[in-house]
C-alpha cells in the first residue's frame, strides 16, 4: 500500500516538474519549486515508513523548513529585485 503511494508521489513529481517547465510565469515556476519540495517531504516520509528509519522524518522537516524560506527568498528576489532588508527612510 505505501509502495503505491511512493509511486503515486512520483508520479505527482514528474507532472509537477513538467509544469516547471512549461510555466508561462516565474511565479507558475516558484510554486511548482515549492510543491517539489513538498513531495519530496511526503515521499521521504514514506520511503522512511517502508524501510522502518523514522529519522527520514526528522529531515523531512528540515528539509520543509529550508524550502519554505528558500521559496520566501526568491519569490522576494523576483518582486523586488535583491534580498536586502528594507533601508529606513531618511528625515529631511
């Protein structure tokens, strides 16, 4: 049954990706980035439950961690053009 679903999240990653590529937008892009990271999550938690290594999940969450702000940081650098904080503004 988990190795049915370990196929299922390939399958969902293959698409996912085909849509990386064919996305008109760079925002179309981000998100498939985003989902990929997802689905490696989900598919690192099952190869963990199939292969009895729960540690799979403790680097599936970092792996979540690393994606959410990676995600963050270029959709930051596509809207705004640098990943430099905010300068504050000068008083005249």
């Amino acid at each position: 049954m988990f190795a049915l679903a370990a196929g299922a999240i390939i399958v969902a990653m293959a698409l996912v990706v085909g849509r990386a590529v064919r996305g008109p937008t760079v925002f179309d892009r981000a998100l498939a980035g985003n989902s990929v990271g997802m689905l490696a999550i989900l598919l690192l938690a099952v190869m963990g439950f199939l292969t009895g290594r729960p540690e799979f999940l403790d680097i599936g969450l970092v792996y979540g961690l690393l994606n959410l702000i990676g995600t963050l940081a270029v959709l930051r650098f596509f809207r705004r053009g640098d990943l430099a904080p905010d300068e504050p503004e000068q008083e005249s």
